[in-house]
C-alpha cells in the first residue's frame, strides 16, 4: 500500500482500530445472544408469540428510558471510559445469568432470569449507545467519516454473513449455558481493547447532577428543534421501525416456528434445520449491504443526501409491499412455501442493499453537521426517536401474530412502511441535507 493510501486510509488510525475490534467483538456477542434468546423464549413457552413480543418490548422500554442518560453522560465523561465500563459490566451480567439458569433449571425460572436479565442489559445499552455514536468524529478526520462508517456497515455486514450463520450453528448444537458464557467474554473482550483508546477530552468542570442533566437534556431538545430537516429524518426513522420490527423481531422467529417447521418438506430441508434459515435471511441482507458499504468507502462524500435517501425509501417500502403479497399468495394459500422462501431471500438481499445506501449517508452527514459538544445528546436523541414506538411494536405484532397470523401482520407492515416512504419524500426540509 502506497503511503498517500495509508495517510487517506482511517485504518491507520490506532484509535479507529480499537474502537473498530471492540465494536466487533462485542457486537458478535450481542448477535449471538439475541439470536439464542429469540428462539429460546419461543421453544421454552410453546411458542407463545405474545410472549416473546412482550419480552422484545420491556428491552426496547429499558433502551429508550436510559438513552438519554446516556447522551448527558457520553457529552461530560470521557467515551472510551463510559464504552469499556459498560462492556465489562454487561459481560458479567451475561455470566452471572448464565451460573443462575445452570442451578435453577426450570423454565420459568430461566424466562424470569432472560427478562431481568434483558433490561439490565439494555440499560446498559442505553448508556453506551450515544458515547459510541458520538465517538468517531472524535478519532478520525471530517474527510474520513463516511469512510469509517462504511467500514462499520462492512463489518456488521460481515456478521450478518459469517456471525447469524454461526449462531444458528451453535445454537443447534451448544448447551445454552456455553453460548452464553461465551456472549459474556465477548463483551470483556470488547472492553479490553477499549481501554486502549486514547483521544483529546476535557472533562466537565460541573459535578453531574440531576439539575444539570435535566438541563442538558433540554439543551439538546432545543437544539434539535432547530434543526428541521435532522427532525424530519428522526420522525421518518420512528415510524420507519416501528413498522420493521415486526418483521425481524416477531415475524421470521414466528413464521420459521409455525409455517417452516410444521411443513412435511421445505427447501434444502435435508441440509438446513428450520432455524438455520433465519440465517440465511441474515446473510442474504449483510451480504448485499457489505456491497454497498464497500462501494461507498470508495466514493466520496456527498455535501446532501437527503431527497436521494427519501427515494431509496420508497423503493424500500415496494419492496416491503412484495414480501406481504408474496406471503399471502404463496404461503396462507398453500401454494408453495418453497416459493414464498426464495421471494423472501431476493427481497432481503435488495433490503441490504439500501440500507447501505440509506444509513451510512444519513450517520455521516449528522455527525458532520452537528457540534462535537452536543453530538452525544442529539446521538441519544436520534436514538429515542427512532426507536421510541419499537416497544409498543413489538407488543402489538406479539398480539397481532396471536390473533389473525402472518398475513395480516405483514400487510400492515407495508402499509405503514409506505406511508412513511412518502412522507418523507414530500418532506421540504428533507432536501436540505
């Protein structure tokens, strides 16, 4: 590699190395967890969809109640600090739960356990998530964001590929008990390698109290509001997963326990268990958005992203329109599940695709536009916003799933998702960025 690539290349910054194996350690030993956890809850509490949801949804509530905090605390602390702290943390939670559901083998003692033990995490995450979101502008140049965001797009793509196909693996043949001592060391891992980070900071001269969070919290409201086209985008992303977590969350877990593994034959049943295909739909989605993500690294930064994104999402919500029709026509009427299968693995391969093409932009022109000293505030914000209505989605998908099945599910899911396409595509403020 010649030494103008090095200096241009953000892999030559140390700091950007660290934080990039820490996020993907830790995010394989997230991958693993939700996946085992997903599928468990369904297989201990016979298939109780409603369950599940509820599961998905006091996690999200968990999320959305600390993630400001987290953006008071990733603004006046050191990042670094607040990344590896929370990493050690959530990795001993993760070990202790794995020593209690050993000694109390019961069922419902195990969905009492991964229900504490999914709140605690994701207050945790509510904490991390915003020093983390605002935590490359701090190491890498302006000029390299968009790089170093779509190396991250590689890298969870990467996962999505190599880490769903592994989890599927060990799950079906791993105690539960080792899988998730092996989540834990995942986040100490990940922790380890955070400590090493090095960046300027000064420390907030204020004690952190109540009062002052309050009115940091205000501050970056304030500043949001004025930011119209940031808000509109924030508006869009809320309704945007409120109307997707159904499909990932509730959806393929339901669709591969009740359609795939009551089918007397499915596709390359005799290669793959009926669970194994949610990873191939994983795989399908990171292979094509590690296609985007690498295209982007090479491209430069565009100044506005804004009216192009709004177009992918339209394209996005057809093909959401595709996956709820093919389902009805192909599955509910017996036609061919075989059918319904490949469908779904084209429309997720496109689905990665965009999502490329639609998040890597977005992160990098609010990371670019928005101040360093209030980047971790509005981090938490966009945070709340686009995951604010995920909780009560999930409930009422777990609901919805119970009481009139997949079909109906989905096609409310695309409607929704359509909706919001336009929306934002009509948006004005939109086109400024």
């Amino acid at each position: 590699m010649s030494d103008e690539k090095k200096a241009t290349n953000v892999f030559a910054n140390r700091n950007y190395r660290l934080v990039f194996l820490g996020a993907l350690v830790s995010e394989l030993g997230a991958l693993l967890y939700s996946f085992a956890v997903g599928f468990y809850i369904l297989e201990i509490s016979d298939n109780n969809a409603f369950l599940q949801g509820l599961y998905l949804a006091l996690c999200g509530v968990a999320l959305l109640l600390f993630t400001p905090v987290g953006g008071v605390l990733g603004d006046r602390i050191n990042k670094a600090k607040i990344m590896y702290v929370c990493d050690y943390i959530k990795g001993g939670m993760i070990i202790l739960a794995t020593v209690l559901m050993t000694i109390l083998p019961s069922p419902t003692a195990h969905i009492v356990i991964l229900f504490i033990l999914g709140i605690l995490s994701n207050v945790v995450s509510g904490i991390f998530n915003p020093a983390a979101g605002a935590m490359l502008p701090n190491i890498v140049e302006p000029q390299q964001l968009q790089q170093a965001n779509a190396y991250f797009s590689i890298k969870s793509s990467m996962e999505s590929i190599l880490g769903v196909v592994l989890a599927g693996v060990l799950y079906a043949v791993l105690p539960l008990n080792i899988l998730f001592f092996a989540v834990g060391s995942c986040f100490i891992a990940s922790g380890l390698s955070e400590m090493l980070i090095r960046y300027e900071f000064t420390p907030s001269s204020e004690p952190i109290t109540l009062r002052l969070a309050l009115s940091d919290t205000k501050e970056g409201f304030r500043y949001m509001r004025s930011q119209k086209a940031i808000m509109a985008i924030i508006g869009s992303a809320l309704f945007i997963n409120f109307f997707m977590t159904p499909m990932t969350g509730n959806f393929i877990p339901y669709f591969i326990k009740t359609d795939l593994t009551s089918a007397p034959a499915y596709l390359l049943d005799s290669v793959l268990k009926p669970e194994l295909w949610s990873s191939v739909f994983s795989v399908c989605i990171g292979a094509s958005s590690l296609i985007g993500a690498a295209i982007l690294s090479a491209r430069k930064q565009e100044e506005k992203c804004g009216l192009k994104v709004a177009k992918r999402l339209c394209v996005f919500s057809g093909i959401m329109i595709a996956l709820a029709v093919g389902y009805w026509c192909l599955v509910s009427t017996g036609v061919s599940l075989n059918a319904f299968l490949l469908l779904f693995c084209a429309g997720c391969l496109v689905i990665g695709f965009l999502l490329s093409f639609i998040n890597i932009p977005l992160s990098t022109t609010i990371q670019r536009r928005v101040e360093s000293n209030k980047l971790s505030k509005v981090s938490s914000l966009v945070s709340v916003g686009s995951q604010g209505m995920t909780p009560i989605a999930s409930v009422l998908a777990g609901a919805a799933l119970q009481a009139f099945g997949s079909a109906v599910l989905l096609a409310i899911c695309a409607a929704g998702f359509t909706i919001t396409a336009v929306l934002l595509l009509t948006n004005r403020h939109v086109r400024s960025i």
